[in-house]
C-alpha cells in the first residue's frame, strides 16, 4: 500500500493513515529486493516510523538482525536513524536459535 501510495503521489495520505492505525504489524520486512526507486522506499518507510515514533505500537518481522540493515536500505545515515527511532522503547526477540514450529511434510521423489 505504501510503495503503490508513492507512485500516485498519494503517499503523504497514506503515511497518515498508517500513522494513526493502534497497531502496524509489517511481516518479513527484507524479503524481496527494493526496486530502482530505492530512496524513496526506504524514505517513505522512514517517515511512516517517524510519524509513529513514540506514538503508537509497531511490530516488525524480519530475517534480519540491524547489522543488515544499512545493506538492506542503501542508505547508512538513513538506517541508522531508522533503527535509533525504532529501538527507543522496544523489545527485540532475536529468535535465531529457536527452533520452527512449522510442520516438516516433506516428500521426495522422481519424477517419470
């Protein structure tokens, strides 16, 4: 929604929105490439968790620790300040060595 607010120059009322939702739950933030117009996803993202900075809840999933970040983004001035806005009063779960609870059916065969 975000990213498609910005290429019909609706993103500062889209911002807003999202700004004002009790709770923004963004999942597998960093699964997929940014595209050519990476600042100004990563600037749009930027000033939606400024607009909720200390504001309301925001849960963030990702695969990432914060160290990838700054690759993730193309940006290190950006990310830092990104990651400085979101751990102000937080809580991180680094569940790297937790095992998945997702159900394991896999099957091998050949195919005739």
């Amino acid at each position: 929604m975000l990213l498609q607010s910005g290429v019909d120059f609706s993103s500062k009322n889209m911002i807003s929105k999202l700004a004002k939702v009790d709770c923004l739950f963004i999942e597998d933030l960093g699964v997929g490439a940014l595209s050519d117009k990476l600042l100004a996803q990563a600037g749009l993202f930027f000033s939606l968790m400024d607009k909720r900075h200390n504001k309301t809840c925001t849960i963030i999933s990702t695969q990432f620790g914060f160290d990838d970040w700054g690759e993730y983004f193309k940006d290190s001035h950006l990310t830092a300040a990104l990651i400085d806005r979101l751990t102000v009063n937080c809580i991180v779960f680094d569940m790297q060595k937790c095992k998945s609870i997702r159900n394991k059916n896999i099957t091998f065969g050949t195919v005739k």
